[in-house]
C-alpha cells in the first residue's frame, strides 16, 4: 500500500519571556518587599535555623523580552535605561537629564522615593564609617601590624581596662601616620581562646574586629589577674629572668577599647531604671537590638557566639555624643554604647550543650544544631536580664507551669520587651521567634509604628506602606535640619535607625505588628 502523505511541520516559536513587572512608583523597594515575605512563615521544624535550608529571601531576575526560556540569563546585557537612576542623582543634576528623569514611567512619586531610599543608604554608610573608621584605613592599619611585635606598641595601663568572662584588655598606643592611636590587646583567660575565628568574619558594627595578632612573651609591665599571674611566681632556667616570668599567650589587637562589659553596665543602672524607667528601657531595646544584628551576622558566616551572657558583651564608647544625648544634662553612662560579640565557635566544629534536658527534646529531630537554637534563649534570658530581673535559662525553660517573671509596666517599652522575651522563650522552637524576627520587633518597638496609628484606621499594607514613606522623608528633613542648626554629628542610634528605614516594608511591619500587638 502507498504510504499516507506526510503531515505538514509545525513551525513552533521561539519560547516567550516570562512577563515583565509593570511600572509601579514602588519599583525600587519590591526586591526588599519580596525578600520579607517569608519573615514571618514558620518552616517545617527539620528547616528550623539551619542555614542552608532557609528559603531564600531573594527572588530570580525576570527574564527580558530578548531571552528565551533556554538561554541563560547571565549571557545578556541588560541595556541603560535612557534616564538616570534616582540613586545617580544630585541637586547639581543637569535639567536635561532631570527632564528625562521626570518622563520615567514611575513617575515623580516614584522618583522622589527612589531618591530618598538612595540617601538614606549613603547617610548610613557615613555614619557607620564615623563609628568604627574608614575601612581602607583598617586594612593599612592591619598591613601595618604585621609582623610587628610588643616592640612597636605603647603600654598605656598596667592594670586591664576591662575584663570579661574570656579575656582581659589592655589599652596600648600605636604610631599609624603620624597619629597615636589608641588600640585594645585583648589576652585570652586559659581555655577561653577563640582567635581564630575571628579573622574570617568580615566586618560589622557589632562583632569585634581583629586587625593584628602576637605570639611573644608579655611585656613585663602588664598586670596578669589570675592564675596567669601566679606563673611569674616559677621561673624556668632554661629562658632569660626578664622572660621566664611571663607566660607566651596569642594576643589580639584590636581597634575597639571596651570600657566595660554589659554585666557592669546593668549593675550600675539599678538607681537609672528606677528614676528614669522609659529612657532605661529604651537604652535596653538599643542594645539587645544590637546582640541580635551581631547574632545575624555571625550565623552567616556559620559561626555562633560563644556564651551569650551581659559578661561576655563588651561596650564601647561612641566617638561622638549622638544627636538624641546632645544639649541634655544627663548623668554618666546615658549615653547609649555601641556593643560587640567577642567570643566565637565555629558551628560545624563545636556545638554548645544543651543547658537542660527540656531543651534537648525541643532540639531533637531539628536540623539545626542547638548552638543555633540557644540563642533564641539566651537572648530572652537577657532580655530579663538588663531588665533588672533575676532569672537563669534553666528557670526559664525547666519550668513545667511554663510562667516566666512579670515584668513590671514601668514604660512604653514594658509590654513589648515582655511580648519579644514570652516568644523567645516558648516551649515550642517552632513558635519561638527567630533572632531576625526578634530584631524586627525591636525595632517596631523603638521607631514604629505604634497602636495609635490602627486606633482610626484599618490596618493595611497601603497605610503601612504610607507610613515608611512619609517617616523616610521625615527622617531625611530632621537630619538636614540638624545639620543646619549644627546640632553634631549623628551617632549610633541615628545610624541605627537608618539601617531599619532603609531596609523596612510594608509587608514586614504588617507581620511583625501582628505578632507584637495581638
């Protein structure tokens, strides 16, 4: 039999681009909009705080209409846009460019806001590099240290400036350009050394940063508290009288000098939290604000905090009075301190104990280690902790009526610290709050928005989204006036508040005020 006639090919098309976002005077805060929207979603309790099965807070680049489906995405060019990016910007702007500006799509809306985001950004980054330097000049700083000894530093104390529950500090003196700087060697207590993690985590406000190390003898004229000191009491025969008193410890040099740890800040607050209880509680949600974007740091890089305890949190000094402390008769130690995290493990080497036995039941059968998960616990032990309260992690959670101390309604931060430390705490870990959701409703709680805003209106995304808008144009316009009435410098709680306004969406604080106000 003939065969049938063939069947005529079908041409297929070149596969289609997946749709494009439309044009939104919103576009420049949608990534940040799309990455908070898993903040609040509890994952599976085997996903619970382990680092690498947390759902991805990115989304994928839409492809454009010149990429098919089978090409890949890194291969194209995205083309210019004809105008420039709000963030290109300035007063200066030509008004031929700013005319191409004004026919973008978004629109003036949509410009202005872009510009205000952009600002704000670079206005962080100033102020964080006039609280801990520039960073081309720490890596000189560290260019220059290497391979000095005691020899090139001035001993500037005999006696620790400072002491924590791992190490004692000593100021030193350095000649760096013609300048003395002042720098910390932080001498490790015996079997407290965790210096070599710390040269792998990069730099943050809130971690101690180490810009040099020495192995050598110590210099005869620091004072050893402790049993180090009692080795001078033993002289070996085989070393020179003038070494063989001091022992060979790593030290760490660092450029923050710690003036006290958070323990000691606590203990002498009693009569401040009394007298003072709202700008007290205020200076503790800064602060525990402050462990929590240290923490976050530290778990991306797969490292945890050693003893989350106010003895191991150091304080330092701010270089400047910020602008809140300025003009204000207030008594030593008002003023708010940047703090630092300065002991670390490396999670896949060593995993902290689990302080009781309820804690391992909770951690059984989760993929993250309880290192992780301790920190949870340690943070809401100290937010009771600074509170003045005394309470131990193993009270807190061995509890079986599950009732944790009242915290006394003594400011506008009361309910909400006592809110943030009931979530931490929970019995459940898949429940209990996160540290980047802790450091969410801290914020909530020191900025807003606050109750009164839901008092006549119907809580929504348009009106939260509404409310980021207009306080970033009003924090924009207070720190113009500042400058104008040479008020000073910004400090630390205003480089603070700018990390949460240049970063908060709608949708964030439409589930952190869930959480906190229900």
């Amino acid at each position: 039999d003939p065969l049938p006639p063939p069947l005529p090919k079908k041409h297929l098309q070149r596969a289609e681009s997946l749709p494009e976002q439309g044009p939104s005077h919103h576009s420049w805060g949608d990534l940040k909009t799309r990455a908070s929207s898993n903040l609040y979603s509890i994952p599976p309790p085997h996903e619970e705080g382990a680092p690498g099965s947390r759902p991805s807070w990115g989304h994928k680049k839409p492809l454009t209409k010149s990429q098919s489906l089978g090409e890949p995405v890194g291969r194209s060019s995205p083309q210019k846009a004809p105008w420039p990016s709000p963030a290109e910007l300035t007063f200066g702007t030509a008004d031929g460019e700013l005319g191409q500006v004004l026919q973008n799509p978004s629109g003036v809306c949509g410009v202005v806001l872009g510009c205000q985001a952009a600002t704000l950004a670079r206005l962080s980054s100033r102020i964080q590099e006039e609280l801990v330097g520039p960073e081309e000049q720490q890596q000189l700083l560290v260019a220059e240290l290497a391979g000095r000894g005691w020899a090139a530093l001035t001993t500037l104390a005999r006696e620790p400036c400072c002491e924590s529950g791992d190490a004692w500090y000593y100021p030193v003196g350095f000649t760096f350009q013609q300048t003395q700087l002042v720098l910390a060697a932080k001498v490790p207590k015996p079997c407290c050394a965790s210096l070599g993690v710390q040269s792998s985590l990069g730099g943050h406000c809130n971690i101690q940063r180490g810009i040099g190390r020495l192995t050598n003898h110590l210099p005869p004229e620091l004072v050893l508290p402790g049993s180090l000191g009692e080795q001078s009491q033993s002289p070996s025969r085989e070393e020179p009288p003038h070494l063989a008193t001091r022992p060979v410890l790593q030290v760490l040099i660092s450029p923050d000098v710690p003036h006290q740890t958070l323990a000691s800040f606590v203990k002498e607050s009693h009569g401040l939290h009394r007298s003072s209880p709202g700008h007290y509680e205020r200076l503790a949600c800064l602060l525990l604000l402050q462990v929590c974007m240290g923490l976050e740091h530290l778990r991306g890089h797969s490292v945890g905090q050693g003893d989350l305890c106010p003895e191991n949190l150091l304080l330092v000094k701010c270089p400047c009075p910020p602008q809140s402390q300025q003009g204000k008769e207030a008594p030593l130690g008002l003023s708010l301190p940047r703090l630092l995290i300065s002991s670390f493990f490396r999670v896949k080497d060593k995993q902290r104990p689990c302080s009781t036995s309820q804690e391992q039941d909770w951690t059984k059968g989760l993929a993250a280690p309880p290192s992780l998960l301790a920190d949870e616990l340690n943070v809401g032990v100290l937010i009771y902790q600074i509170l003045h309260l005394d309470i131990s992690l193993e009270k807190a959670v061995g509890s079986r009526s599950n009732r944790l101390p009242e915290i006394p309604s003594l400011s506008i931060y009361s309910t909400g610290l006592k809110r943030l430390a009931t979530l931490l705490l929970h019995r459940d870990p898949c429940k209990r709050v996160s540290i980047e959701q802790a450091r969410s409703i801290l914020q909530v709680l020191l900025w807003g928005p606050r109750q009164e805003l839901f008092a006549r209106s119907k809580k929504t995304l348009t009106l939260l989204r509404s409310w980021v808008e207009v306080k970033r144009a009003l924090l924009l316009l207070r720190f113009a006036e500042n400058s104008a009435g040479a008020v000073g410098s910004p400090g630390l709680e205003e480089w603070l508040c700018c990390q949460y306004f240049k970063e908060v969406t709608e949708l964030t604080l439409y589930q952190v005020t869930q959480t906190l106000y229900t």
